[in-house]
C-alpha cells in the first residue's frame, strides 16, 4: 500500500478528537457505555479500570491526556451496531424508500445487500464507532447505510467478485469516519462552509484512513478506497489530485455511490441523471453507466415543477462567466508569458473551465441569447425540467471549481491574484 505523502496530505489529528471524543461522552449519558480493557494515558497514567462504566467526570479526564490506544478499541456500548442490526436497516430502506427497492431489484437478486450486510465481519472497534454515530450523528449513519447500498448494487451490476463487493461494503459503511472528527457546527444543515473552514472537510477522507489502516480485521483495499474516496479521474478531487489510474479501484465505485446517495436524498432521480451525464469526465464511465442502468430514470420521477426565475439566474450567471473568461484567460497567459499556461500551476484552471464550456455547448445553451433557450423551455415543462437540473449540476460544477482554487492556493502563491479572485468572485456568484 503507498505511504501518505505528508508533504502533500493535510495534517488528520494526532491523539483522540474532542468532537469525537464529545460525542461517545454524549452517548454515555444515554446509555452504559464500558471500558472493556484498563485505560492509559501514553505516559503510563491509568486513567479508568476494566469494566467501569465511564462517568462524565472520566470523560472529563480523558479529554485532558493523549491515550496510549484509540478510545473505540477499550470502550463497549450496550445495544451495539452489529451486523444483524445493519441488515435491518437495509431491510427498513428497501421496505420504505421506491428508490432503493428500484435499484436492488435491477440488480436481480434484490436482498443481496441485506444478506451481505448480516455477513460483515466488524471489528470490535467499528461497532464502537458505527453505534456513535448511529446515536449522535444519525445522518451520517444513514447516510454511509444507503451509500452502501448504491455501492453493493453498483458492484453487482457490474458483476464484481464476492470478495471486492464485501470490502466495497466496509469501506461504505466506514467512509466518513473522518467527520466525526469535524466539528459539528461545520456539517450542520444550513451553514454556509467558509473557504477557511473547507480545509476541515477536506480533511476527513485522510482522517478517516488512518483511523482504519491499521485496524486488525479491516480490508486494506477498504482503507485505501476511503482515503480515495472524493478524488476524480480529471485531478479535480481531494485530497491529493490524483489522476485516473492513481485512484484505487473500489474508490470510483465509493465515489458514485457517496454522490448518488446525496442527490437522492436532496432532490430526485432525474437531478441524479443530469448528474452522471454532465460528470462523464470527473468519474468512472463503466460505473456511471452501471448507475444509469440501476435508477432508470423517467420524467415521472421528479419531485417538484421547475423554478423558471431560478433557471433564468443560472442562465444569466453561466453567461457573466463565459463571456469574461476570455479576458481573465488573457490576463494569465499574460501574465506567465513567455512560459505555455499549460506548463504552469494554472494548468488545473484551462482544463476545468474548457470542460465547463465544452458542457454548456454540449447542453444546446448559447450564452449570448439566454432568453431564446428559455423561452424555448417554458413551452414544455418537460424541457424546463431537464434544463434546470442541467443548470443546477453546472453550477455545482462551478462552485466546486471554486473550491479548488482555493485547495490548490499553495501551488498558485506565485501565479496572479487579482485575475484569480476576479474568477473566483465569478464563479460564486450563482
């Protein structure tokens, strides 16, 4: 397995995490939570004995020492997360949600995801973790249960050996670990994440990784998959850029699955659609349309009728953008001259926003005659549909590209700032 670049990598903290650490004390007011094992500091201080059930006052006092061990590998809750009781939750979701009996079904053997859960091996570790979160950071957990089930059914579709769909499983369920360790307030429904504080979310994919690499029973294919977790084929992912090949394989699996489940739960199948279509460059062509297959989208699957005004604005924004772009382009060639862009730390920007334009063309939008494609829409609402799950993904796309300007800074102290904050004012504007 390769070594984290630490040069390259942002820092996952050292020691036990005071979010973490706040929310398994939480979880200790509710129910009995256990010292299976003699707690140490790393300098030898016994800090609680075997089978003490943990007090806040002991939380207390574990907050102010570094622990010889992580603290999921000594503590034990009543009414764990077990394997049984993650087969259950799939069989709730198939039982309740259309959408997810639709993609287990499509598959052909529609209770494999339950049985394969019922099957997992965790280590007593993880289902220390996983009934943390499932108690404090429920949506999380919900989460990492659907992504693994888009993901086992991905796996199926494409006909992926029994041992590659069980370690896929793992790395779902334990994928954004990492956020548990991110201050809640930051992931909280309804705050707007800071360019500041995005370097915390970006964090966790690695946080998450060292949290399990190590782990005794935990896949190392698993591990790895979840520290790839957010990157993507065009370098455009976190938290190391890389490229294609570099990606390990079950991430572009992991990857689908995490995004997918977001958008089905946000919006609707069509949205979800619009999604893999305009991304065919930014994930794995044979796992997208292994999801395309498996959701099967129809006209009949969205949710709400389409916002004309908000189309109308993205419209609007997408044309600022475009048309300036040759004038900011202009002022970084200039500026690196007599060096190709291409050559330069700027090299990111040229691909993305040739990717970005190659869409809009793609999509039928002309960005000088906004009001014809409009108007054009506003006769079939069919049409309108389509076009604004189209310009919502674009202007995904642009805030994303946005972010990684700014993830990128180091690389791009030397390249110039007033066209780069001119692109960045445009691109977040939307």
């Amino acid at each position: 397995m390769p070594d984290i670049d630490a040069s390259s990598t942002p820092q996952a903290p050292v020691g036990e995490n005071p979010h973490y650490l706040q929310a398994v004390a939480e979880l200790g007011n509710e129910r009995s939570v256990v010292a299976h094992q003699d707690i140490y500091s790393s300098t030898g201080i016994k800090l609680v004995a075997k089978g003490a059930r943990l007090t806040p006052q002991q939380f207390e006092r574990l907050t102010q020492h570094k622990l010889s061990a992580p603290l999921d590998h000594m503590l034990e809750s009543e009414r764990p997360v077990d394997a049984n009781a993650l087969a259950a939750a799939a069989a709730r979701i198939l039982d309740h949600e259309p959408v997810y009996a639709r993609l287990a079904a499509r598959t052909g053997d529609p209770l494999a995801v339950k049985h394969a859960l019922a099957g997992v091996k965790l280590p007593k570790a993880l289902l220390m973790r996983l009934t943390v979160m499932r108690e404090r950071r429920s949506e999380m957990f919900e989460h990492s249960i659907r992504a693994g089930m888009i993901a086992h059914a991905l796996a199926q579709r494409m006909g992926l050996p029994a041992t590659e769909r069980y370690n896929l499983l793992m790395a779902a369920l334990c994928h954004d670990f990492g956020e548990m360790h991110t201050d809640p307030a930051l992931l909280a429904a309804g705050h707007d994440i800071t360019p500041e504080e995005r370097c915390y979310i970006h964090v966790h994919p690695v946080t998450s990784y060292v949290l399990l690499h190590d782990l005794a029973g935990f896949p190392q294919v698993a591990a790895l998959a979840i520290l790839h977790h957010h990157e993507r084929l065009d370098g455009s992912g976190y938290p190391h850029g890389l490229r294609c090949d570099k990606i390990a394989p079950l991430a572009k699996l992991l990857a689908v699955a995490d995004v997918a489940e977001t958008i089905i739960r946000r919006f609707d199948l069509p949205r979800l659609d619009v999604l893999v279509r305009l991304n065919q460059t930014r994930f794995d062509h044979r796992v997208v349309n292994a999801l395309r297959d498996l959701i099967h989208a129809s006209p009949e699957d969205a949710l709400a009728k389409p916002n004309e005004h908000g189309a109308m604005t993205q419209l609007s924004h997408l044309a600022d953008l475009l048309q300036a772009w040759p004038v900011l382009r202009g002022s970084f060639a200039a500026a690196v001259a007599p060096r190709d862009p291409d050559d330069t730390p700027l090299a990111f920007l040229f691909e993305r926003m040739a990717n970005i334009r190659g869409l809009v063309l793609q999509a039928g939008f002309d960005p000088d005659h906004v009001d014809t494609m409009l108007s054009i829409a506003r006769e079939d609402p069919g049409i309108l549909g389509e076009l604004r799950a189209l310009l919502d993904e674009l202007e995904w796309l642009l805030q994303d590209l946005a972010n990684e300007i700014g993830r990128r800074e180091p690389e791009l102290v030397d390249m110039p700032h007033t066209p780069l904050n001119g692109l960045v004012s445009h691109l977040r504007q939307g």
